[in-house]
C-alpha cells in the first residue's frame, strides 16, 4: 500500500541557494506520514489524547536533485513495518508527473507512553496492520 | 530596561530572493521577548509548570532592509506595557555594530490558564513590573 | 475578488503550548498570496526571471483564537491595492466549514529590481488589476 | 577537530508532543557545520561569490532522547572527509555539560558550479584540509 500526498513548495521552503532547504524534506515525510496513517484509520489526535506519542528515533534521506520554489511534489509514503513496537516508512518524493525521484528515505518510530517505550494498543494495530498490504 | 540578544542569519532563514525570510523575524522577536523576561526573572517553564501560557494576539512589523546569510544580528527588546493582564514588546532588529534598524516590530501577547483568559499571579507580576524601569 | 486555498496543520506547526506557532500565520498569509497572485495570472518565477523582487514591507496579524494540529485552515485573500507600486493585501484564516476568524492580517509589499524600489511592468500590472474587481 | 556551537531551543522549535521537532536537528547540523567551516577559514558567502555551491546529498540522524524548550544545546561537529569533491560531517548533540547524546548524525555533500558537480578549487582546500587534523 503506497499512499501519497501533495506539496506546493512554499518560498519559505526555499534557501539562498536556490532550492528548497533539504531540512523541509524531513518535514515532508512526515506530512506523508501522517496521511499513509490516516489512509488506514489511525488519528494521532486519537493517540495522543489515549496518551500515546509516536517519537521518530531513525531518519536518512538521498538528496538526488533539488525542488524549486512553487514545484508540485508528490510524496509517495510505504510502511516497511508496522508493528506495536516500531513503525518504519519509506517515502520518495518526485515532482508531479515526473519519473525521476528527488529525495527519498526512510524513518522509523516508537511508541511511548508517560515517557516510556510501550507497545501500542490492540484497537491502533489491528488497522496499522492493514497498511502493510 | 532594553535587552539584547543575538541571532546568526543561517541558511534555512533565507529563502530564494537571498534574504531572510519574513516570517522569520517574528521568530527573532520571540527570542528577544524570551531573554527579556529572562532578564527579568521569569522562566517561562515555570510558568508553562503552573498551567500558565501567554499567547499572542497581536503582532506587526515594518521590514527597511533586508538580512542574508550569516548576518550577526541584534535583537533589541524593550517593554511597552507588563501587567498582570498582558505584555507589550517592541523590537529593533540590526546588524551588531550597525545604527540602521533593519526591521522593528511590536507584539502583544495576554495570560491564559485552562485556556481561559486570566490575570499573572503575583508571583510573577513582581518580578516582571522590573522590566519596565 | 477573494481567492481561497487550504492548509492542513502540521506537527512541525505546533509548539510546546498544543497550537500552531504564530510566525506560522505570516507563512500561510504568503500561501494565500501567491495563489491569489495565480489566480489573476501573476507566476511569480515569472517575476523572478525578469529580475524583479517583492519584499514584504509591513506586516500586522490579530490571533484571536488556536488552529491545532491537523486542522484544516481555509486562507482567505483579497487585495486592498495593487498597484504599479505595491500590493496590500488582506488576510482571514478559519477551520473549513467554520465562521470563526482564528487569526486575520495584512500585507504590504512593493517592487525592486536590482535592489531598487522600481514599478511593476505594464504586462503584469494589467493583469494584477483584475484582482480588485 | 572538532568544533562547537551552541543553540538555545526556542518554542518555534517544539511541537504539540512537548519536545524539540526531529526535523530541526537537520538544522542545527547545518549550523554545527557552518561554524566548523567558518573555524578552518570557509566563508560560505565567499564561496557563493565564486558561483560554488554545496548541495547536501545525504544525511542520517539517530534520535536517542528530546531536547525540550529553552535547553542549552551544544552542536559537536566533526569531519570524516574533507576532500576536493565532497565533505563529509558527523554531529553529536548534547545538553551542555552532560555527557549523553541526544541526537547524533552524519551529512554528506558535494560541490557544484553552474549547476553541476565540480571539484572545489585550491585556494578552499588547502584551509579545509585543516579540519581533518
């Protein structure tokens, strides 16, 4: 399952150089992130009022070629493990109908409550788990 | 009572017009207000401890010239009202040595608790009325 | 002539106090502006390759109540002045769906080539007059 | 030879969770990396004035605990290869004055010159092979 979502890239997303700053391209997993979680139901409001946080401890990223300002990027999100311990995406992000791949990467995450490593609740995983089909 | 502090203009602040973003500099007041009251004595987890936040309602700013990369600024920030129902700052924003004021601006920001408007515990307004000698 | 575009809240939006942080609304203003700038034909790559820059000058913003995470922010434009010499703008940014301003501001910025203060071309100011009507 | 550089965590760094956002240690590499430049006599806008660019094409960051509001960060910054055609960093963020790591990380970047991948000239690689010692 690959879900994918849209970034206008923003002048404030752009630096000096030209290009968009490479840091916002961690900013935009994440916006993949959240939108592959609620492509399979889970809300991470609903989380976080459970008392549940979701802290990234792993990112990498390939820079291939830059994005400019006002690009229309396409983030392409898949779940490499979904599990109650940990989940792990995959995104590339292309302009929109484009082939060629300008940044990809991977992240993963934990589960944590009261500050502490936890496995996530039984009603989160039975629909995380539909993201791995 | 003025107090200073310094930013260094780094390269995720610009943006591709090879300036600092706009946007920024509201940042850059939020780091002068933050080492006013620091200056002052109050610590704003301390506050944020006591269930107290202090949102702001009202910004502006005027840009005259713009910062680039690897500026050395100076935030210059004063008091134009502390009481024990809002704060008004007011910035000025120059390179360190330099007379022109790049930007200036000034900010409003009043208390809440639970979300609710509320008024500063004493505690604080104290400490805080020094600022505006 | 009022041009709507949306803005999803972000984790990366939010700060410590559960809201989205302030300087973010003078972001999602220019995502505002630049689609109202597209609206009535204005690319503003355009812009850029015929040399000519757009500073912002003046900004002002009232907050009157928190957009949070994963929020869906409806950012409505309209323009005040457009002119051969600067563009003024108005700014409402609500929840879809929702009456309630959360915070509302305005723009000021005016035209520079080569680092000067200079007037826009007649080919972009006829279609920038399209935006008052 | 290592370099560092202090950041102090501002709110517009934190989110919703309560803790500094894990894209913006990116960020404060960056500016670990600047300084360490700036320590063997790299001046990034001199470079630019030479038309050279630095496009990172890869990073990776290990988050290992959160840096909250107002923590006084210290960026370690470290070269693992500073040649003609690329440069490569290894970060250690801490607390000052404790010994655990809060996030650590790597990047790697080349140069390029009118848009392609050049190899740094001279006058810049005899300073940078300084910051190998």
């Amino acid at each position: 399952m690959t879900v994918t979502t849209r970034h206008r890239v923003k002048f404030f997303d752009t630096d000096v150089m030209g290009v968009a700053h490479h840091a916002n391209y961690i900013r935009w997993f994440e916006t993949g992130r959240v939108e592959f979680l609620r492509a399979v139901g889970i809300d991470l409001n609903e989380l976080m009022s459970d008392g549940i946080l979701f802290p990234i401890i792993e990112i990498d990223a390939r820079f291939h070629a830059p994005a400019r300002f006002d690009d229309d990027l396409e983030i392409a999100t898949t779940a490499t493990a979904l599990t109650r311990a940990k989940m792990q995406f995959r995104y590339e992000i292309r302009r929109v109908g484009e082939e060629k791949i300008l940044t990809e990467g991977t992240s993963t995450n934990v589960f944590t409550h009261d500050g502490k490593i936890c496995r996530l609740p039984e009603k989160y995983s039975a629909r995380l788990s539909k993201g791995l089909t």
